[in-house]
C-alpha cells in the first residue's frame, strides 16, 4: 500500500525537524514530503519581521503557487508551517483538492477545547500579532468568548538563527514559566515544536505547539 504524502510547505527550514518529529511520533505511517521557499520571508517580510498590511498581491500568488505545486506533487494534504502567511493560505486553498492547513488551525482548536483562557509565547512579535489574529478569527467564527496572556521570548528567534538551538530552548523555557494562570500554552512557532519536553509540567496548563496539532488535525482529517 502506498504511503499517505502529507505536503510540508515552509519558508525556513528549521521547521522540518520538529516536523518530522511530530510524523514519526504521531503518523509513523505518512509520509512527509518538504518543500522550502526562503524567498517568502526576503520578499515579503519587512528586515525587522514586522508584515507588510496589506500583504501584495504576488505574495497571495506564490503561496497559492505553493499549495498546488504541493499537491501536483501527489500530496493527499498539506500543512503550511510559516505562521505569517495564514490569511494567505486561506485565500490560496480555495479550489484544491486535498485538505490544506495553515500553521495554527491544529493548534487553535485544540486550545479552546482545553478552556477560553490562552496563554501564547513566541520568539517575535509579529508572530503573536498572526496568532491573536487567527484567534480572533476562530473564535468570532465559533462564535467564543477568549482572553489571552502573551508574550515574546526575547532573543530567541536570533539565538536559533545563530545556530544555538539548546540557547533557543532555555530562553523560551525561562519564558513558559511565567505563563502559568491559563487553560493552554500556544507556542507559536514550528521551530519551538520540540520545546515543551523540557518545559516543566503543569497539570492545567498543557503546552500544545503548532506541528505536533497540526500533524494530529491532518490524521483526523484524512481517516474520516
């Protein structure tokens, strides 16, 4: 029988490994499939990572460019892992035929089925602000009632870019630990997926990271 290929669309490539690690833990019998375009961050993210408001019109192109590329390619689904380009994918989804989500739906609704209070942590701001925004967005859809606690791991982003990932891991671990009075922790991107095994356990508080749902939602989605 051939393998399930799950298609893994990202702008850097230091989501894949917690990527992968999310499939070999969750779905052992899919088969992820990376495709990389480092050109989605040079050509439409700001040098200071803020997001350009509107986002061009090209940028909606070459993500939806992506999406089909991915299923062109024999994909039976797609996860996008690049958490500013979520209202792109949206947009750019619309007549595929495999299902297609974006960084955060997996993780999104996981949290409200823990409770309305979300704590989220990420590396950098903007990535709070794309968070908020889906929430947002989910929440007013589902029609729920939500607070949020949140906060920017500060030097994390440039520390793991420098190639420290253990570095990365004690700053956002220092972090969690002030994000303590609320239903979930949302760590917001893919390249923190593998943090939460060292971050303490709180019984009511658990740690839920955009691959590892995002991984789950697709097996969900794909053996109805």
């Amino acid at each position: 029988m051939t393998a399930i290929r799950i298609g893994v669309i990202s702008p850097i490539d230091l989501a894949f490994p917690t990527v992968g690690a999310a499939f070999a833990e969750l779905w052992p019998e899919a088969e992820p499939i990376n495709l990389l375009d480092d050109s989605l961050y040079a050509d439409f993210i700001n040098d200071d990572m803020t997001i350009p408001d509107p986002m061009p019109a090209e940028a909606y192109d070459r993500v939806a460019a992506l999406l089909r590329y991915s299923r062109d390619c024999g994909a039976d689904g797609v996860i996008f892992c690049g958490s500013v380009f979520g209202l792109l994918v949206e947009a750019g989804r619309g007549g595929i035929d495999v299902p297609v989500l974006t960084s955060y739906e997996g993780m999104i609704a996981a949290a409200f089925a823990n409770g309305p209070r979300l704590g989220m942590l990420s590396t950098t701001q903007p990535t709070i602000d794309c968070l908020s925004a889906d929430v947002a967005r989910y929440a007013e859809a589902h029609g729920l009632e939500y607070t949020v606690t949140s906060k920017v791991a500060d030097g994390a982003f440039q520390t793991l870019l420098d190639g420290d990932r253990d570095g990365h891991d004690d700053i956002v671990v220092a972090a969690a630990e002030t994000i303590t009075d609320c239903d979930s922790l949302l760590l917001g991107q893919f390249s923190m997926g593998l943090v939460p095994r060292k971050i303490t356990p709180i019984a009511s508080r658990p740690v839920l990271t955009a691959p590892f749902t995002a991984v789950a939602k697709m097996r969900a989605l794909l053996d109805a």
